[in-house]
C-alpha cells in the first residue's frame, strides 16, 4: 500500500543503548544522523539518483519489547504522520509500507505495527531532475511498550549519490511491500472470497496451507474508518482460514453497502493488497 503526502501537508535513553543495535551503517552522504529518543531512533536514507523519481526510505529502530505503529494501528495506538513540506525540489512524496505484524494492545485488543526496526520506503517525485533535491520532514510517532511515548523528530538529506550504499536496505524494504493482487488469483497464499455475514458482518475465506499462519487486516475507504482486526474462526472449509469481522468503527451517517474495502494478507514469505468493494 502507498500513502501519497501532498508535499504542503502532513501526511497523518543514552545513544549508548542503540549504538550496537543499528543495522544500517551507510556513508553520511547516504543517511542522515540517527535522532534519538530514550526508546528508538530514526533516520532517513537516500538511494541511487537517476532522473525525476528518486527512491528514498525512512528508517526506525526500536528498542526490544517497545513497538510503533503501521498506517492503521488496529484496536489502539497512533499512527506515523509525516511533513515534507520544507523539502527543496520536490514536487511529491509517496510512502509504501511493509508488512506489519499484530501484537496485543495491553486491553485485550490488538495492535498493528513493527518492532526492532523497518525502514518506510519513499518514492520521491522530482520538480526538476537536473536540479538538487534535499528531502527535510518532520516525523511523528508514538513508541509503546505497557505505555506509549510521543516522538517528534526532524530530518533532512540531499540525494546527491549516483550509487547509493543505501540501496540495499531500501529494496529490501520494498520486497516487504505486500504486492497488488486481486480476490481469486493462483497465488499459493489469496483471498478466495469476501461475503457478508448479515447486515453487520463480514466473512473472508483465505486460501493457504493449513500449517501457513497468515494475519489479515482491513481499513475502509478513509482514514476514520476504524474497523476492527478480522479474527481467525476456529472451524474454516478444509485448505481455507476463515476471518470474520464486524463493521463496526463506521464514520457517522458512513454506508458500508458498496464500500471499498483494502484487505492486506500477511503470510509468513509474502504479503499481498486486495481492493474490493463491499456488497
């Protein structure tokens, strides 16, 4: 899934107990300086230039046992926000996220999001290719273990490589993107089918083997949709895990007949994004 954040508008310890911890070792021209809070660290990184789109990447580390936050947290917590808008040269920034994971939340519901670290890839449009581009944001997010802390951060980069030390960690993170995919395909692990369970249910038959443990969650067509995370059941047709959840969450005066959905399925390999439309 990509967030594109209009380049005007907010998308929505001691260093010593990070310093052994840190995966990404590129060049000073390749990343910005680590900001530090007492729990995690962020940092940007540039990859290779060539022409007007440039790929870039956030990148997070974590403390053990603490957590942030996927675009939808789940059941509790904050998602990232980002700013570009102090940024030179550059018409547009769109944010692709890697697969996240599911923890509870403390309350007996479950969260989204990553821990130890990830990097946030970024697709990032050029005004003018021939020109220099510096990339500055301003980054909020929360880190949480039984309580959740607030970080802001500001970071700044010229993309100035023509080979990038970065790239290695910036195409990884792009793999973990979960791929586009459509409800039916021959994929070893795909949503067969999504039905509704009366007027305020949803039922969704993944097709995997039986051993595979896969994660499922939705989001509605905008952001203050706040649908829960689909449960596993405990009884699904022989090669399917069946999910189910309510819809629940909805806006006021929101219809969720015809709704676009945005189910993404997590496996232990690969992940994929199914769009469909509620009927």
């Amino acid at each position: 899934m990509t967030s594109t954040v209009p380049i005007r508008a907010a998308a929505g310890v001691a260093a010593g107990v990070f310093a052994c911890c840190f995966a990404w070792q590129a060049p000073a021209q390749d990343a910005s300086p680590w900001q530090q809070d007492s729990h995690s660290a962020v940092r940007l990184l540039a990859g290779s230039r060539s022409g007007a789109v440039l790929l870039g990447g956030i990148a997070f580390q974590i403390e053990p046992g603490w957590h942030t936050y996927w675009r939808n947290p789940g059941d509790s917590g904050v998602p990232p926000r980002f700013d570009f808008g102090k940024s030179e040269n550059i018409e547009a920034v769109t944010i692709l996220w890697p697969a996240p994971i599911k923890f509870a939340d403390g309350a007996g519901g479950t969260s989204i999001g990553y821990q130890k670290q990830v990097v946030l890839p970024l697709r990032i449009v050029a005004k003018n290719a021939d020109k220099p581009v510096t990339l500055r944001a301003d980054i909020y997010y929360a880190v949480c273990e039984k309580i959740c802390i607030p970080v802001e951060a500001k970071a700044e980069l010229a993309f100035t490589s023509v080979a990038s030390t970065g790239d290695p960690a910036l195409f990884a993170a792009l793999d973990a993107v979960p791929k586009p995919a459509n409800v039916g395909d021959p994929n070893p692990l795909t949503i067969g089918d999504v039905k509704r369970d009366g007027k305020a249910g949803v039922i969704v038959d993944v097709a995997t083997p039986d051993a595979q443990e896969v994660a499922l969650f939705v989001e509605g067509p905008t952001p203050d949709w706040a649908l829960p995370v689909p449960k596993l059941l405990g009884h699904s047709p022989p090669g399917v895990k069946r999910f189910a959840f309510d819809l629940d969450g909805l806006p006021p005066g929101a219809n969720p007949e015809g709704a676009a959905l945005r189910l993404t399925l997590v496996g232990a390999e690969r992940a994929y994004e199914f769009n469909v439309n509620l009927n």
